[in-house]
C-alpha cells in the first residue's frame, strides 16, 4: 500500500479533457484514466485519455476492450520517450456528487493492489455545467482489515436519496483526498494560444467559462490542437487518447 499520497494535483487540461469526455457522456457514465506520477505527498496529474467503455445511468465497468486499449496506449505512450504513468483512474457520476459506489470501491481496491500508486477521481459534469464551477472528487480506499474512524468518507449533503442507500454501505470503505489545479507550460502555450483567438467574447459581462456556447466551441478546438500534438508524439498507427 501507498499510504503517504494525501492530495491531487491536476493539470488544466486534464482537466478539460476528463471533463470534456464527461459532459459528451450526459446521462450516462463514462471512463478514462490518468497520467502523471508521485511526488511527496501528491498525485500529480499530467494527462488523461478515454477509454472505450459502454456505461449506463448507474455504472461503468472496465471490460477486455477496455484493459486492452489502455495496455497498447500506455506502451505506445512510453515508447515515445514520455516519463509519465498511468497513476488512477476517472469516471463521471452525472447528476448524483462525487463519491464512491460499492463497484467503484472494488474497481480501486484491485488498481491499488496491482497497480500503486493508483488514485480514483469521480465528475460530476451535469452539476459542473450547473454551477460553472467543475465538480470533481479523489478517492484513495483503506487496507484491507483497516477499521477507519466513524466517519463517512464525503459528505452526504447532495447525493440523492436514490443512491444514499449505496453511499452509506460503502462510505467507510474509502477516503478523499485534496484536490487543487494547476497550469504546466504546456498547458500554459494551448491555453493561451487558444484563448487568444477568443479574447472578445471573454470580454462578456458573464464569467467566459459558464458561457456554454464558448466553452464548447475553445474545447473543441483545444481538443483538435491535442489530436494533432499526440499523433505526432504517438506514430506508427498505435491508438492515441482523443482529448476527452
């Protein structure tokens, strides 16, 4: 076990990208996962990449297609000279917070057993698309035999009581961890050169990132300028990650 990991540290776009991939998902569940790697205390998070995953309004598994496309990236991926691993996992709880289900916890509880350090992270994109402001959690569960004190995990205010039930008899199965952001050089040159070519509609008197309108159409194009960077990167006709 890899107990000494407390907080998340995520890139802006990957950031994007995950929530992206979630807000195309809608009603249903959709999954990626991560790259990065461990520093100090932290995940630190570089990338992520989706994964060919069939969702429903309530769950999302991980089945062979998916195993097999994330093993053939991840080779390709480190072929290409790049230092980064895949350290977690995402997927997306549209409608109903941020916070573990029963298959979740056994989804992370078999990551962290074969593939340390592994982190969960969890979006909600309807409620992000509500607020304007993005709604995401990271998760990390116990050792197994461990007793955690008598506390849930997250809060219950705003699961709904549909799924309180499921939230409840997994709650002390796993913790949270603190989530923060940050902007790499990478990002820094995508981001600005993208929103360069937006700079008068952010003049708006609403926030520009709550401007569906907007965000959708600089999303698309910083998706196009990530196809076009990672198939450079990536050659040889091995799958690259479609900036979700």
């Amino acid at each position: 076990m890899c107990d000494c990991l407390y907080r998340v540290k995520v890139s802006a776009l990957a950031l994007m990208k995950m929530n992206a991939h979630c807000k195309r998902g809608g009603h249903i569940e959709v999954m990626g996962m991560v790259q990065g790697y461990a520093s100090g205390d932290a995940f630190v998070v570089t990338d992520a990449f989706e994964l060919p995953v069939e969702g429903t309004e309530t769950r999302v598994n991980a089945q062979a297609e998916a195993n097999e496309y994330m093993v053939a990236y991840t080779q390709a991926f480190e072929a290409s000279g790049r230092k980064e691993k895949v350290v977690g996992w995402y997927h997306s709880h549209p409608g109903y917070g941020c916070w573990m289900s029963g298959i979740d916890v056994n989804t992370q509880q078999l990551n962290q057993r074969h593939f340390e350090p592994f982190v969960a992270l969890v979006i909600d994109p309807l409620r992000t698309s509500a607020t304007g402001k993005v709604e995401i959690g990271a998760f990390r569960t116990y050792p197994e035999g461990y007793t955690p004190p008598n506390e849930a995990a997250t809060s219950k205010q705003g699961v709904p009581s549909n799924k309180m039930e499921d939230f409840g008899a997994h709650a002390n199965q796993y913790y949270s961890l603190e989530v923060s952001f940050f902007k790499s050089s990478l990002d820094a040159r995508t981001l600005d050169d993208v929103s360069a070519r937006y700079w008068v509609n952010m003049l708006d008197s609403s926030p520009w990132c709550t401007n569906e309108k907007l965000f959708e159409s600089w999303m698309t194009d910083v998706e196009e300028k990530l196809e076009r960077a990672e198939k450079t990167l990536i050659r040889g006709g091995a799958p690259h990650a479609r900036g979700g």
